[in-house]
C-alpha cells in the first residue's frame, strides 16, 4: 500500500490547549464564592440577624 500522504503520528497535531481545563476534585472559582456567600448568610443567622434578600436567587 503506496500513500502519498506523509506519515502521521497519532496525537501530534500541535495543537496546544488556550486555556487548561479544570482539575478532578479542585473547586470552580465560582463555586468557592457561591460558598462564602452562604458560609456569611450561616454566620448571620447564627448572630441573629436577618439574612439580606437580595443575595438569594
């Protein structure tokens, strides 16, 4: 079997991923923020005070 084409090797495209994807068992940035968000709501509420409404969606 005569190719013309060159020889490949599987994977080296050379294409570089832009931005890295996320690590197994590492939180999102917008995850940890969702969660101080409600760690500062649990606070308040232990305090005695009102949650704010505005937070909650």
């Amino acid at each position: 079997m005569d190719s013309s084409l060159p020889h490949r090797t599987p994977g080296a495209s050379g294409h570089e991923p832009g931005v890295p994807g996320p690590e197994h068992g590492v939180p999102s940035r917008e995850l940890r923020e969702r969660a101080a968000g409600g760690w500062e709501r649990f606070l308040r509420r232990f305090a005695g005070e009102r949650p704010d409404r505005e937070d909650e969606e």
